[in-house]
C-alpha cells in the first residue's frame, strides 16, 4: 500500500448535514456518505471519525489524479478557507457516489427477484399440495 490520503467535506444538503469522506489510495479515489442530521461539532465529527471511520462503506475506487506538491502553510489556510465556502462535492466524488448506489442497486433488484421467484415456487407447492390432498378421499 503506498500513498494514502483523505478528506472529509461536511455541507448543508435540505434537510439535514451530510458528511462525504474521500480516501485516495494508489491513485483511486473512493467515496463514503453520511447522514449527520443536525449539525455536528467539530468534536462530534471527530468522535464520529474515531469511533465509526472503519466501519463506513466506501464507493468502488475511481482513477483520479494526485499532485504532490508542498505548500506554503499561508496557502493551505486560504484554501481551507475556500473549501469551507464552497458548497457541494468534487465530481469525481459524485461518480464515486453514484457508483457505489447503482451497485447497491443491482443488489437489491437481484435480492427482491429471488425473494419473488422463492415466493411464487412456495405458493405452487402448496397448491399443488392441496389439489393431492382433495383426490386423496376418493
């Protein structure tokens, strides 16, 4: 594993405070949403990162550039002072995301046809079970 980065971008999204953590590992980039509800203290936030940081699901990886850079440390604080102004995503994090639900997707739709094929075989044999148990008085 070589270099690995991250990010935590946390926005207003009606109704409620989202948070998006971006990891970049080998040059791909994978994206993990959360739901804070009101908006959390930066304690909060990083007692959250703390407890829960490994148990997030993170996106399939995407390719995505890295610079490496130095930067002035008055530089980074302007940038900083950027992000936080700035509202919305990076659009590589948005494909991440959407990524990740079409998966989840495709999951749930192969899950429900199981369930339904699983269903109507269930409800044959039992009509069947019944139409031998009618004939069987006879």
């Amino acid at each position: 594993m070589g270099n690995v980065s991250g990010g935590l971008t946390v926005y207003f999204e009606e109704p409620f405070w989202i948070g998006v953590f971006e990891r970049i590992c080998d040059g791909k980039l994978s994206v993990a949403k959360v739901t804070f509800g009101a908006e959390p203290k930066d304690y909060e936030v990083q007692e959250f990162i703390l407890k829960h940081y490994f148990s997030l699901c993170f996106s399939p990886a995407v390719a995505t550039t890295v610079k490496e850079a130095k930067k002035n440390p008055k530089r980074i604080q302007r940038d900083v002072k950027k992000q936080l102004q700035s509202v919305g995503i990076g659009t590589k994090s948005q494909q991440a995301l959407k990524l990740q639900q079409e998966q989840n997707k495709q999951e749930r739709k192969v899950k429900s046809r199981e369930q339904k094929l699983a269903e109507s075989e269930r409800m044959f044999e039992l009509k069947q079970q019944k139409r031998i148990a009618k004939h069987k008085g006879h």
